[in-house]
C-alpha cells in the first residue's frame, strides 16, 4: 500500500509538531511495509527527493507565501505525479493551496485529512477561504482530529461528526537519541539544579509573553528552547522586565533538548489560544515524566495535562494563575515527582507511536475497501 501526506513543511526544514507528528507517523508506517512518499514544501536549496527513515520525502521549491500560506507551481505537477501512483493520499489541514490541488488535480482515490486546527488568526483571509474549506472537507472520505476536546470546542467540527475519527498523535521513545555522558555533564554545569522548561518554535499563540509576565517578581530559573518569529520581541520583553531568571537557548539538537527534558524539574506549555491543537513538545514532558503546565483553551493540550494527575491547567492569558502553578510544584516537589510519573503512565496508555500507526493503518485499509 502506498500513501502520499501532503503539507506545507516537512521535519527536514522545520522542527513544528505537525512535522514531527507526519514524521513520526511515515518511519511507523515504513517499518510495516507500508510505502510512504511525503510532499512539502521549501525556501531552501534542497528541492528533489531523498530517502529519510525508510520513506520518500519529496521537496518543491516555494515560490510565494500569502497570509502565511505556501505556493509553489513545481508542486502542482509533482503532486499530480505522486497522487497517481499513490493508494490513498493523506492530507494535514489548514493550508489552503493543498485544497486547490485537490480539485485542481482530481483527485479520485481515498483521502482522509488529519485536522491539526481551525483557522485562527487570519479572520479577514478566513473569509475569502471559507467555501474552499468546506468543500474541502466535505469532499475527503475521513476527517482525523487528534483528541476529543477539540472536536467539542470547534465549531467547523461539529458539522462534520458522522465522518470523524479520533487518533491521538504519538512518539516513538526508542526514536529519540540518548545524549551522551559530556553533553549531560555540559548542561548540568551550565544550568542550575532545578529549572522549568519549554520547547518549541517561538511563534504568536505560545503565550510565551505570558509567561515572561509571571515570572516577574519570581526566581525560579525557566528555560526557553526554540527560535522563531518573535524571538526578539520575546528578549525585549524580558529585558524591559529585568528578568535574570530566563535562560534563552535558541534552536538546539536533538540531543541537548533530550538532555534538558532530562534534567528539567517541569514542563511549561503557556500557549493561550486555539492555534495550539495538541502539543508535541508537551507530550515529550509526559512521555520524560515530567510534570506538565498548560493553559485550557479546549484542545488536546487538556487531552494529554490532566489537571491535578499529571500536571497543573491553568486559565489561558493569566500570568497571575501561571505563577501560581508554577510555585505550588515548587514547593511540592513530591507531588510534582507523582505527577510526572503518572503523564509516563498516561503517555503509555494513549500516546505511543505504536498506537498511532495501527489506528492509522486500520483505517487507511478501511476506506481503500470501501472505494
């Protein structure tokens, strides 16, 4: 059986968590014999294709980017190519341009889309796209969404219930790198003892300037992994805030942020608003057994924190809430310790990689029977 994902991005130009979900869901597939081809696209010199962890990640050239949307003529021809010899085409909702392809090229096979979140911020764009949107989804066999909260607080979603299923994205343990005995001593020396942690790209809805404001008038050491577009508004803050207890890190490799989940005390996860569907980086606090905060704001970050079981949730754009949590694990630390090893045991039950990729493949087998 061959599959073909579309998105705008793949985990060799970007380290986002759709990336890292598409990646991890193509090297399970690979390893049951599944053919994976991945279509993306690049602003880089890398266009053609290569091999990446037993799949096919093909790269065309990006052309133009409007609100945020990726165009590319090469992908067009290179999407029909693919899509003809493939058995079922996977898509990663939102990009708009995916859509148009879609019709475009007349795409008759099976399809399914994994729903990663609604359209958030670009309300005047989300005008213009709506019909396209709904044609769209009304157009794929199956819609996948990766936990239950967000089908409950998304109003696109609820139309579409009858062709709804639900698979959570999960890690593969065993994929992630061990950091050697010199890196661990590195980051030991360089950081204090006991610190709070966040990973990911630094984008708008992270809420990573809300957190900034809770740690004002506190001193517990928090560490930011990731760059992005508001790197250097982020800096400025906490400069005006005379912050010292922020340690920026920029972007690192796999094996430095293996060690600092390590070594962490807790994971901060502050994203406030709806852009943040599930979180990647929050899982990989669950499956390191750290105890986890994050902000309800009615999607799967509430779906992996259980508040008071392995973590703490807080109101979202509450700096006030966030250092409250933020102290109450400080000073608890062996009800922190529990909570940590309870998001192992959550992470186990519902999030492995394993998991994931027998519920997708049941369910690519379903629709091509059904066509």
């Amino acid at each position: 059986m061959r599959i073909l994902h579309f998105y705008k991005t793949s985990i060799l130009d970007s380290t986002g968590g759709t990336e890292q979900f598409i990646h991890q869901l193509a090297c399970g597939l690979a390893k049951e014999g599944f053919k994976v081809d991945v279509l993306s696209l690049t602003s880089k010199n890398n266009v053609g294709t290569r091999e990446t962890a037993g799949y096919l990640s093909h790269r065309a050239r990006l052309d133009f980017e409007i609100a945020s949307t990726g165009f590319s003529v090469s992908a067009i021809l290179r999407f029909a190519e693919l899509a003809k010899n493939a058995d079922l085409i996977h898509y990663h909702f939102p990009w708009p341009f995916m859509d148009i392809l879609h019709f475009a090229c007349r795409i008759k096979k099976p399809t399914l889309v994994t729903y990663h979140s609604d359209v958030i911020r670009q309300k005047y764009w989300l005008k213009l796209y709506r019909p396209l949107k709904t044609f769209f989804l009304k157009s794929v066999n199956r819609i996948v969404v990766t936990s239950p909260n967000y089908i409950r607080s998304s109003e696109i979603l609820v139309k579409y219930k009858k062709k709804i299923n639900i698979i959570p994205i999960g890690l593969n343990e065993k994929s992630y790198l061990t950091p050697s005995a010199k890196k661990m001593t590195f980051w030991r020396e360089r950081l204090e003892r006991k610190f709070f942690l966040f990973v990911g790209v630094l984008r708008y809805y992270k809420g990573l300037h809300i957190l900034l404001e809770a740690a004002k008038g506190c001193d517990y050491p928090i560490v930011i992994v990731g760059s992005g577009p508001i790197e250097k508004e982020l800096k400025l803050q906490a400069l005006k805030l005379g912050l010292n207890n922020i340690h920026f890190l920029g972007y690192l490799s796999e094996e430095d942020k293996v060690a600092l989940l390590i070594l962490c005390f807790g994971v901060l996860f502050p994203s406030h608003l709806r852009s943040e569907a599930f979180g990647v980086s929050l899982l990989e606090g669950a499956m390191y057994s750290k105890p986890m905060i994050s902000s309800e704001i009615g999607t799967g970050t509430s779906f992996i924190n259980i508040s008071g079981q392995t973590g703490l949730v807080v109101p979202p754009s509450d700096p006030l809430a966030l250092r409250h949590a933020m102290q109450y694990l400080w000073e608890h630390p062996k009800e922190a310790e529990k909570m940590g090893r309870n998001a192992k045991k959550r992470f186990r039950k519902h999030f492995t990689s394993e998991r994931m990729v027998r519920s997708y493949a049941d369910l690519y087998g379903q629709l091509i029977k059904a066509n």
